[in-house]
C-alpha cells in the first residue's frame, strides 16, 4: 500500500472513478486523461520526492526481476507506477525485451509519458496447450507504443514488449477486471502469514479466477524455429529473481535518476536536505549529487538477452512464426 499522495487532486480524481465506477474498464477509460496529465514534470517532481521521503522505498532492495519504477500510489483496488524501462546498449530495438505474457486478472493502462516508446504486439486470450510444450495463439496487434500513447491490455491478454531506443517511461494504471468482495484481504497483516496455505486450497479447488489470483502454474510463451513454445513463469523469472544486492540497487536508482534529470528535475534545497541524512542509502547518495551539479547521469543499459534457449526473440521471427 503507498497513500502519501491519496489527496494530490489528480491521484484522488482516479480514486474517486475507482470508487464510483464497478465496470473496470470504464474506470481505466475515465483515468486515461487524468494519467496523461500525470506525465507533467510538475507532478513526477511531487512523485520522486514522495518516494524518497518514504522510508521503504528509500532502502529497497532491488532485484533484476524487477522494473525500476516510482510509486504513485496504491491501494486494494488499483495502482499507479511510473515504470522506467533502460534500453540496450547495441541500440537493437529488433529484440524483445522480455516474452510472451499476460497479467492474469489485472487490466493495465500504460501511458508513454517520456522517451520514443517500443514496439508491441498483443495475442488472442484463446490459448490451446499442447504436451510437447507448443502452443497455438494469434496475433491481434503489431505497433509501435509511441510518447504520448495510452495502450490497454486486457486481463488474461498475453502481449510482449519489444527494446527500447532510449530510456522510455510509461505511467500504469493496473487493476483487476472486477470488484472482489476479498479484495481487501489481499494485503491484510492478518491474511498474509497464512497466504501460501490458502493458495494451495484455491488451487485445489480451482477457484483462483472466481477470487482474483493467479493460478498455479501460470505459462509465458516464446517463439522459436517457427513453433510458440510454453516456459513456467517460475522457470523464466527464477535467474533475474536471484540476481540481488548493491551492484542492482546501485543500478535502477542510476536509471530513476536519470529520468528525473532528463525530464528537468530541479529542487536543489530538498536534495541536499537528503543528503545530509546520515542513514542515507550508498546508491542515493552516489546518483543524488548530480541532480545538484547538473552533470549528465549516464543511461542505464538493460540485458541484453533473455531467458530462453536462443536467448532473444526478434521481431521478424515472432511475425514469421504466427504468419504460418
């Protein structure tokens, strides 16, 4: 849960179309507008600031699972992020960035507020399973996400996202595609010590869609000699899951850094004020004082390969493989 900015007029504008509206993409569609406002420097300054008088993500620990990413606020029923995604270093914007996946239950809007964007595909939620671990899907939507574009993916709607030119970062809006009566409990302190045991009795019932979770096993797909093959979500994300400590934390506050600078954040006074902290985080102390200087952060580059067999998916392959 992240509050702190529950009264900011734009965030308690979104909360109110949450509350008033139950037809859930209604909601993201009344936000849309509001989000585009949010893209403002005035606003991502009042953001980035937020987060770092907030203790918890001041000392996070970041892992390469992860996207880097500024709260903006969250609560039972939805929540906002800017998420700033590095590009890669060979500039191959040919190559996805990750592979085929859906987000359950969860309906995301996603508004390029800063960079050129990526390019995109969405696939039909109809899958069919095959034991040797192919699949069969098809491609409904092949484009470019560019600056200034609002993008939905429905729940249960896998898609992929291809690398970027540039650091781009994209505002989202995520929410489940109903209201659940166990919505709150999702993040209740007297829930959480028992979830896995009650994971394990929704599975075994099979009501994980009835109560919003995500199912057991849940399947990404990449494409590979012309056949979509199926990898466990647990399988794929196992090794970036791992990947923990200074060396990642020192590099995503790199990379929310240099959004904040490129997009012209200047508050000198509240910089240094979190710089004479004394329990002040190595990797904010390091990337803070160039907000002060104004000497240029340097871009983050994110991997360049991905955790299948071929290691990339490129663009013409994945056309390749649904055009036959």
């Amino acid at each position: 849960m992240f509050e702190p900015l529950k009264n900011h007029p734009l965030v308690s504008r979104i909360i109110q179309f949450s509350h008033t509206l139950d037809d859930r993409m209604e909601f993201h569609e009344k936000s849309h507008e509001v989000m585009r406002s949010m893209g403002e420097l005035e606003f991502l300054s009042t953001v980035f600031e937020t987060n770092l008088k907030d203790e918890g993500f001041l000392k996070r620990s970041w892992s390469n699972y992860e996207i880097p990413f500024l709260y903006v606020f969250e609560n039972n029923h939805f929540y906002l992020k800017f998420h700033i995604f590095p590009p890669v270093k060979s500039g191959d914007t040919q190559k996805a960035a990750n592979i085929i996946h859906h987000h359950n239950n969860y309906i995301l809007s996603s508004y390029t507020s800063f960079g050129p964007g990526y390019h995109t595909c969405h696939f039909g939620k109809e899958i069919i399973e095959h034991e040797d671990g192919t699949a069969e899907m098809t491609l409904t939507k092949d484009f470019f996400h560019a600056k200034g574009h609002i993008n939905v993916v429905e729940s249960w709607e896998p898609h992929i996202v291809f690398n970027m030119a540039s650091t781009t970062t994209t505002l989202v809006l995520w929410s489940p595609d109903k209201k659940l009566v166990t919505d709150g409990l999702r993040n209740h302190p007297l829930v959480k010590p028992f979830k896995r045991m009650i994971l394990l009795v929704i599975h075994a019932l099979n009501l994980h869609k009835s109560v919003g979770v995500a199912p057991k096993d849940v399947k990404q797909y990449y494409v590979q000699d012309g056949k979509v093959l199926s990898i466990k979500e647990a399988d794929y994300f196992g090794t970036y899951k791992e990947q923990v400590g200074d060396e990642v934390t020192m590099n995503y506050v790199q990379a929310i850094c240099h959004f904040v600078q490129q997009m012209g954040y200047k508050n000198d006074a509240f910089i240094s004020e979190m710089l004479s902290r004394d329990d002040l985080p190595k990797a904010w102390r390091n990337w803070l004082p160039f907000l002060i200087s104004d000497e240029e952060i340097p871009t983050l580059y994110g991997k360049e390969e991905i955790n299948i067999p071929k290691k990339e998916i490129r663009i013409e392959d994945l056309r390749k493989a649904f055009a036959s």
